[in-house]
C-alpha cells in the first residue's frame, strides 16, 4: 500500500458535513466501515462454515461447464439499462437505454450497458453488405468493404461518448426534480476503449481539394442520420470505431463501424457510417437544424456546439441507491470534459457551502472518464452531497441556477449542471435542486 506524502491523522475534517481528507483511508488508523463483526470464529473456519454441514450447495456440486461466450452472474439481472421510449409503439426504436451507473463501478462502461441513443431503431447490418463511400472535394473518391477497411492501421484509446441530451431531468425542462435512479438522470454518457482507423488516413487517401472545409457523415440506418464535422477535427483525432473494449462494435453502438469524435456530442458520431462526403460548408442537416440547437434566451439559437462540457455526478451515494445507517462511507462518482481532461473535482456535503478536494484514480486521460473518491463521516443528519469538475481548459462546473439562465426554458441540450442529491435522516436519498 503506498504511503501518504504525511501523515494525516485520523477522521481528519476536510470540508463541512462530515468530508474528510481524500488520503484517510490510506493513512490507516482504525476506520470501521461497515462490516459484521464475527464472534468467536475458530481460526481454521470461515465465517460461512467451510467445515461442517452447513457448507452452501455450491461447494458440493461441480460448477457449470464451459460456454462460448460469458453472461453476467444470473444474480445481476436486475443490473441493465434505463429504457425510454417517448413515442412508445408507434417508433420503439426512437429513444434511449441509458446506462445504471447507481450499479457499476470503475470508469469503462461493459458493452452490454453502453448506453444507446437510436433514432429510428438499430439496423441489422450484414458486413459483407456495407460500404463505407468517400466522396465530394476529394482527388479520388474512395469505396471500402470491411475487409479492405481491416487492413488500415489502428489507434486504440479510451473515451467517453455523451448524448447532449444527457442530464435532461436535471436541466430547465423540468420544473420540478424527477425522483428517478442516477442512471435515469445522467446515464447517456458511457466509455469504452474504442479501437478504430484514424480518418485523416483514409481522407489523404482520397486526396482532400484544398476547398474542402466540412464533411458530411451519414449513417445506413432508417433514420438515415447525419451531420456535419469540420475538417480540422477529421484530420486531428477523429476516428472510423471498428472495435469497442476489444470485441466488435455492438449493433447498439454503430456495427460494423461508427464515426467517432472524441469529445464532441455524441449525435456527430454517426453510428452505421456508410458515406462520408467532403464539403466546402457545413450541410445543415436535420439534425443539426430542427435538433441539437440550444435555444437561448434572447430567441437565437447556438448552432454547432461541438465539445460537452466539464461535467460530473456523485454516483454513490445517489438515487438508486439506500444507505445504511450512519457511519463511514466513501463519496465516489464520475467527471468528464469534452474541453481536455478532469484538473480537480470537489465536493460538498453542506450544499455547496464548503467543498473538499477529492482524490482522482489515475490515469486522467482526456476525452475519458474519470473516477473521484472522498471518504465522508455520516453523522445521520440530513445533508446535500454534489460533486463540482473543473478541467484543464479552465473551465469549473456550473450551478443548477447558472445553467439555466444561458437558456430559454425547457432547453435541455448540454446540460452540466451540478447534480445535488440531498440525504435525509432515515437514509432516503433525493434528486434536489439547490
Ligand atoms: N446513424 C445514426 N447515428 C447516430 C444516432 C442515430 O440515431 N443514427 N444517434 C446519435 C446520438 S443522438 C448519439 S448521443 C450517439 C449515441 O451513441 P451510442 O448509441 O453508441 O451510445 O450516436 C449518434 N449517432
Ligand atoms: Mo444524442
């Protein structure tokens, strides 16, 4: 274990409400969590009666045998994503399933639980039927199968992907706060380590004609979506995603292959590329016209609002969730920024009267999630916890209040306000506004 750069004596207050230093539990020193205490445990024994007749049945019997391909443990089915579809029967596939992250852990988001934003459902793409075209301002337009594509050298890097709609229970859309699970408020962000073929390879490819300032992605689904991206992106560190945390790409997240942009709203990534056509202005598609436009106060709207902002959520303890009783917890949740990479997150446990430094599990990369952890004291008094970010751009996290007002209400794109969960004195933990 390694040490601290000084010692911190124990229960050392950092921050109103019971926050403590982000190294106690480092620093060792008698901290009691939250385990039983086992009387009188023979020293050869387990707790679970390793000898004698009450071993449970799975020490008795051989365990199952081999299988293709792994499942979770039948004792997490309750663990799956957040499913909302506003159109109901009429569209099933327009909406979202959105990831539990009140149940996971860590930083990488399983692929089975990637969240899905779908605007018109997920194609059952064959790959020996897709192509991916290449074509406009070019020298050469370019035709791939999957098999030519695969030939391409790789970068592999691990990124968050977020729906700028993510958060909507949290923005000026809805007056009152949703009683919902963590997942169902800030669940449209996911991260996986994506593997795919750098775009500025096949772009020299094709030869890009010095008017070429834009490109045009569309996918092969029934949506037919599609948007603009300006060329300096796609020749910086844009990428066609061919693989996702080393399997496949799922058909949830754009099989055979996604355009992928890290950082910037996750509707530009198109998912099921098949064309992607060189342009000298921006197309103004769809989806970046009647939709992902930010309405402000004053009637206009933002257009082209690339990068998500610095961002994050106290995932545990958050909604979804139930304490147990007073006592010694850890604070823990995620931060991320479209702007760089995670600089500091804080947190509070009076509301944002005071705020700790907590502590960030390394590596921070940018574009990534990032995982923050504080222990807290819970003295079993009311409190309202929340987490702010700051970035390596400079930018801190915004309060509920100041978002809104750089909007028309009930806009809900890009919303990074801080999330507060407030905690009352008999455990019930609530999604509050403050
Ligand atoms: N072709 C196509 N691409 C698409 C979409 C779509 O409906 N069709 N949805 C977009 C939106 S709004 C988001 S947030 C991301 C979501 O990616 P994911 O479903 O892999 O999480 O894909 C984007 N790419
Ligand atoms: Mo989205």
């Amino acid at each position: 274990m390694p040490l601290p750069e000084k010692p911190i004596p124990d229960l050392e207050r950092d921050a109103g409400g019971g926050l403590m230093h982000r190294r106690t539990f480092l620093a060792g020193g008698a901290l009691a969590v939250g385990a039983s205490a086992v009387a009188g445990l023979p020293s050869q024994a387990s707790a679970q009666g390793a000898i004698g007749p009450d071993q449970p049945l799975w020490m008795k019997t051989p365990g199952a045998p081999f299988r293709g391909y792994g499942l979770p443990s039948r004792f997490e089915e309750g663990v799956a994503r957040h499913i909302l579809q506003p159109y109901g029967e009429l569209s099933p596939g327009a909406g979202v399933s959105m990831t539990p992250l009140q149940a996971m852990h860590g930083t990488i988001t399983p692929n089975g639980l990637h969240f899905n934003r779908s605007h018109n459902g997920v194609p059952d793409i064959d790959p020996d039927g897709h192509k991916l075209l290449i074509h406009g301002l070019v020298d050469r337009p370019l035709m791939f199968t999957m098999d030519q594509l695969m030939r391409y050298p790789t970068v592999t890097r691990t990124l968050f992907i977020e729906c700028s709609g993510n958060s909507f229970f949290n923005s000026n859309l809805f007056p009152e706060a949703m009683q919902v699970p963590v997942g169902m408020i800030h669940g449209l962000v996911s991260a996986a380590e994506w593997t795919g073929i750098p775009l500025a390879i096949l772009l020299d490819e094709a030869g890009i004609k010095g008017e070429a300032k834009w490109i045009l992605a569309e996918g092969a689904d029934a949506a037919g979506m599609s948007r603009s991206v300006p060329i300096a992106k796609c020749l910086d560190d844009a990428m066609i995603a061919i693989y996702q945390n080393g399997e496949r790409v799922r058909p949830e997240q754009g099989y055979p292959m996604r355009l992928l942009l890290p950082g910037y709203e996750g509707n530009m990534s198109v998912k099921w590329l098949r064309r992607i056509k060189l342009t000298d202005a921006p197309t103004h598609t769809k989806d970046e016209t009647s939709k992902y436009t930010e309405l402000q106060p004053d009637g206009k709207s933002r257009q082209f609002t690339y990068a998500m902002d610095v961002k994050s959520t106290i995932t545990r303890p958050a909604t979804g969730l139930a304490m147990q009783g007073p006592g010694l917890y850890e604070v823990t949740g995620l931060a991320w920024s479209g702007n760089g990479s995670i600089s500091k997150v804080e947190v509070s446990a009076d509301g944002g009267q005071s705020w700790a430094e907590a502590a960030l599990e390394g590596p921070v990369l940018p574009h990534a999630l990032v995982r923050f952890r504080l222990p807290w004291q819970w003295d079993g008094g009311p409190v309202v916890l929340q987490s702010r970010a700051h970035d390596t751009a400079g930018n801190i996290q915004p309060n509920r209040s100041d978002w809104s007002r750089q909007y028309a209400a009930g806009q809900l794109y890009h919303c990074n306000a801080i999330q507060s969960w407030s905690i009352a004195a008999d455990g019930e933990i609530k999604n509050v506004y403050s």
